[in-house]
C-alpha cells in the first residue's frame, strides 16, 4: 500500500509522461509537485523514488547533467496498471457505502412494518 506522498508522486510521474514508458524529471519539479499539500526536501524525493522502486512501479536511474541531478523514470507494468488500481479502490469505497445505506433502509423499513403488526 503505497502512502499518500508516494501517490501523489506517482500521480505526477504518469502526467508527466502521458503516454510514453520514460520521462526525465528533476527533483526541484517532484518537490513543486507535492508542495501545495506536503514539504518535501531532495531526501525524501530520493527515498519516496526508492520506495516506489522497491514496489516495482518504476525503474529508477539517477543521471548528472551539467553538475545538476536527474531522475531518467521508467515506468514498468504494475505502475501503468496505478490509475485503474486507484478507481477499483475508489469504486469498492462507494460500493461498500451504497450498500452500507441501502441496508439502513431496508432494517428501518422493516422496523416500520414490524412495529405496524405488532404494536397496535
């Protein structure tokens, strides 16, 4: 089960590359990524990335350009499979929900109609 921070990463990984297997990201742009709900240094990208690796989401290789630091991302199968894991899980949330009310309603019906035969 991945954390929130990992999600969120893993949300931006796959926008970042649409539709191809490999993208090229910078950590300062991981950072931004997370920054409106969590603060984030380059450590913790590192080890969120490591993280998500060790999952087997993504293949991870650190790359030096000019003296700065980039991450060459691919994503491997069970990371394209992320999204659609993402609404299966969101999908049972709302069946388990829907089913939880439907079956308040039927025990208050019948509460109803119990109370109308007996207590008269």
């Amino acid at each position: 089960m991945l954390s929130k921070k990992e999600k969120l990463i893993m949300q931006y990984i796959l926008n970042v590359s649409a539709s191809k297997d490999t993208c090229l990201l910078l950590p300062i742009d991981v950072q931004h990524a997370v920054e409106p709900k969590y603060t984030i240094n380059q450590i913790e990208v590192q080890a969120i990335l490591d993280g998500l690796v060790q999952e087997n989401y993504i293949s991870l290789v650190n790359s030096d350009k000019n003296g700065e630091l980039i991450y060459c991302v691919t994503i491997l199968p069970k990371g394209k499979a992320f999204i659609r894991e993402q609404k299966d899980i969101k999908k049972s949330w709302s069946t388990a929900i829907i089913r939880t009310v439907l079956l308040a309603i039927l025990s208050f019906v019948i509460g109803l109609i119990l109370r109308a035969i007996f207590i008269k």
